[in-house]
C-alpha cells in the first residue's frame, strides 16, 4: 500500500434515498452463520477494530 491508512480516499457516499431500490437487499436471519472465503494466490481482506481501515468496525465487532 502506498497512501497512508489515515488518508479518505473515498468520496462523500450517497445518500441511502438516492440508492434506494438501486442496489440488490438480501436479508440474512441473525442466526445464520455465514463465512469469508478467499482464492489460494489472494490473501484475505482484514477486518480491524482501530477504525484506522475502510472496513473497520468499533470494538468488539
């Protein structure tokens, strides 16, 4: 990675008016178990709670 983490790379998002009825919903019952999953020659995505990274979530998420 050559930007720094802190850096906002991305722009302001829309708002959920403006995507609504645009983008596909699937609801997933909250006793599902669901898994991440990731090709051999791909490392995985991670997921921290620093909220330093794009998919960071508050602790303990």
């Amino acid at each position: 990675m050559t930007k720094s983490r802190a850096t906002q790379h991305l722009g302001v998002s829309p708002s959920p008016d403006t995507l609504r009825g645009r983008f596909p919903v699937c609801t997933v019952p909250a006793s599902t178990t669901t898994y991440r999953t990731h090709g051999a020659k791909f490392a995985p995505w991670w997921f921290g709670t620093s909220l330093g990274g794009r998919f960071d979530l508050p602790g303990p998420d």
